[in-house]
C-alpha cells in the first residue's frame, strides 16, 4: 500500500512540474516573443526605421551610423544585470523592473505614433527610439533572470531556453514580412503603435501573471560576485573567449548595406526585402533546432574552427544575390550558417563563466560583441561611403562583402590556444532535467 501511495505522489508531483512547466514556457515564450516584435534594432521597427531615413535623403553611411547607434544600450547589459540583482525597486528585483521597463517602452512607442519626428530630424528620431531600445534591453535582462530563476529549481533551463530561441525567431520570421509591407505601403508609424500595444500588454502581464521567486538571504553575495568577476577577469582562459568574441564579431557588412543594396541598386522593392528577413529567420530556427542534436556529440574544438567558418560563409553568400529568387536562397543560407556559427558563440561562453557570477560575466561577454559589431558596423558605413564615391554601387557592396567575410576568419589564429584552455575549466553542474 505504501508503494502504491509512493508510485501515486510521485505521478501528481511529475503532472504539477509539467503543468508548471508548460506555463513558464508559455508565459516566458510570450515575453521573447514581444521582445522579438518590438526590439528597434532587428525587430518589427528595423526595416520600417531604415525606410523613414532613406525617405529624408540620408547619406548611406549616415543610415548605417544610425542603426549602429541603437545597438548602444544593449552594450551595457551587465549595468540592468546589476541593478536588478542588487538594488531592488518597491521591494522587488524582477516583477517592478519588468512592468516599469515594458511600461517605458509602451510609452516611448505609443509618443513616437502620436508625435512623429519631424522629416529630416535625425537626431530626435535616435534619441527617441533610444529610450524604448534601452527599455526593452533591459527587460529582455530581467525576463533572462527569471527564466534562471525558475527553470534551475525544476531542472528545465535548457527547455526554457529552447522556448526563447523559437519565440524570437518566430517573431522574426512576422517581422520581416511586416515590416516589409509597412515600409513598401509607407505606413512607417503603424509600427510604433503595434510594438507599443504590445508592450504595454508585458506589463500589465507582469504586474497580474508574474510571481517573483522568493528571495534567499544572499549577504555578502555582491562582494563574492565581485571577487569571482575580478578572479575570472585575471585568467586566461576569459581573456582568450573574450579576445575570440571581439574578433568573431567583428564585421563591417551590415543589414543597413544589405537593405540598400536591394532596395535602391537592384530595385528588389521594401516587400521583397521584408520577406528575405523571413526567410533568414526560418534558417536561424532550423540552426537552433539542429544544434541541439549535435553539440554533445562533436568536439567542441571542431564546433570553434565550425563557427569561425560558418561566420565566414554567412557574410560571402551574399556576393550569390543578384535577384529575386537568388535573395530567398541567400537568406536562408546565410540564416543557418550564421546562426550555427552565433550559437556556438553563446554555447563558448556560457561554458567559460563561473557559477557564482555566471548572469554578470555572460551579460558582460555579450556587451562585448554588441559593441564589436556597432564599432565595425561604423566603420563600415564609412567605408561603404568612401567607395561609393569612388566606385559605384556594386563595387562598394561586393567590397564590404569581402572585408565581412574576412575579418571574422582571423579568429581562427586563437582557436589552438582556446581549445587548450578550454580543456582545463572547470564547467559549473546543471540540474538533471526531470524525466518526461
């Protein structure tokens, strides 16, 4: 009878975790996915933003200075990390944040519908769109915080994560084909109002869905943080992922150049181009998928020298666009290869952070990238209007192509020393996923 008792707890206690389980997923799923639509940089906006400069005259390289300059906030991550770990707002560290952040956002979006920038006013229109960009970077930090928070304890990160990823590459795939009709039928505006109800939508979810974990008594944590972040910053194999992050990323050929390339010189149309974005978002999501099934399986230094290569072709396959059919082709394959070769990235990193400030020093490997690819996306521009003048269209695009392709590869001059190093962490224990 005992038994039988035993075998009936176990089978409610296994039901609750899947109940529980399936809505974190669908609660967590559905902030990824607002995030997805209403993040300025490669949401919903960013087709939509790009085609509100090109209707003022704006210079190539102003466009991409531009796009460049929203990537800021999401360069300073680990600040949002460490406010809302440590400084708690009316008594909570994610719930108040999450519902101030999403309601900032809403309310930046819905005042830029209302009240749009005057035509040519390049400057208000940045510094518009920076205050719901940084509202959604650092909410987009909160919602990963308690994704940790709730998955570890049931064992289901990697589930929880997995969600994430498919959450914004299916808002992706929406968004660009959106994104492309709002800028071929010049309805521009329309998208500050969709990413602002959608926003407020996360903060009313926050303030009447969200519960907050209970708090544990952490005294002391934030100077055990700080000696674990200044430790990890002193060895060489963090050095090493963080030199190899930074070269990685490092890539002038931006989607601003993409967009104008299609848009102007071969007169693909707004449509179209909001369409490949789709279609580059669906190889993304069948990279995440595949990774998945083969990452325990192969060599993590074989996966290195794998993302170096794919970060390399993802950028040359675009020289193969030269027409409406090749676009679709191109953008796929540059959405699987690309994304193999990111996840692989975020896979290095999470396995060189240590546990006890695993949330900061990730938060801080990422702002690294973010700002390797704004400087070089910069540069970029500079250089793409520098052989504009000199060259033509073509020339330049097939020029920024090249160097893009280039670049990256360099990181293959640290692999050797990478893989050594990496054989010697010591990688932190994830809890054992329950059993279906």
């Amino acid at each position: 009878m005992r038994g039988v008792i035993r075998v009936h707890e176990t089978s409610n206690t296994a039901r609750a975790t899947a109940r529980q389980t399936l809505g974190l997923c669908i609660l967590l799923g559905t902030m990824y996915f607002v995030q997805g639509v209403g993040e300025p940089t490669e949401g919903l906006l960013s087709q939509p933003v790009k085609s509100i400069l090109k209707s003022w005259s704006t210079r190539p390289g102003d466009i991409v200075l531009f796009t460049s300059l929203m990537v800021v906030p999401w360069c300073v991550k680990p600040i949002y990390g460490l406010l809302s770990d440590f400084v708690p707002l009316a008594g909570s560290r994610r719930k108040s944040y999450l519902a101030l952040t999403s309601a900032v956002a809403a309310v930046s979006y819905l005042a830029l519908y209302v009240f749009p920038a005057p035509s040519g006013d390049w400057w208000r229109l940045l510094l518009a769109i920076l205050i719901p960009t940084t509202a959604v970077a650092w909410s987009s930090v909160v919602v990963d915080a308690l994704m940790v928070e709730w998955g570890q304890p049931l064992g289901i990160t990697g589930r929880l994560q997995g969600v994430q990823w498919a959450a914004i590459w299916a808002a992706t795939i929406i968004d660009g084909a959106w994104g492309g009709y709002l800028s071929q039928t010049h309805l521009e505006d329309w998208g500050f109002l969709i990413c602002g109800v959608l926003s407020a939508g996360v903060a009313v979810l926050a303030l009447v869905v969200v519960r907050e974990p209970a708090r544990l008594d952490n005294e002391g944590s934030l100077q055990l943080a700080t000696r674990t972040l200044a430790a990890a910053a002193r060895t060489r194999s963090v050095a090493l992922v963080a030199l190899f992050l930074f070269v990685w990323s490092f890539n002038p050929f931006s989607n601003a150049i993409l967009y104008l390339h299609m848009t102007d010189d071969l007169k693909l149309g707004e449509q179209l181009f909001g369409d490949s974005i789709s279609v580059l978002a669906l190889g993304c999501l069948v990279a995440s998928v595949s990774y998945s099934f083969y990452c325990r399986r192969v060599r993590f230094g074989l996966l290195l020298k794998l993302s170096i290569v794919c970060g390399s072709v993802s950028t040359l396959a675009y020289w193969a666009l030269v027409d409406r059919p090749s676009a679709f082709v191109v953008s796929f394959a540059v959405g699987f290869f690309h994304m193999t070769g990111l996840i692989v990235m975020l896979d290095l990193a999470a396995r060189t952070c240590p546990i006890k400030a695993a949330g900061t020093l990730f938060a801080l490997f990422m702002a690294l990238t973010n700002i390797s690819a704004t400087l070089a996306c910069w540069l970029g521009g500079l250089l793409y209007d520098q052989a504009l003048d000199r060259f033509g269209p073509l020339p330049s695009y097939q020029l920024l192509v090249i160097v893009g392709s280039a670049l990256p590869a360099l990181a293959w001059l640290l692999v050797p020393a990478l893989s050594h190093e990496l054989a010697a962490i010591q990688h932190w224990e994830r809890p054992a996923e329950p059993a279906a």
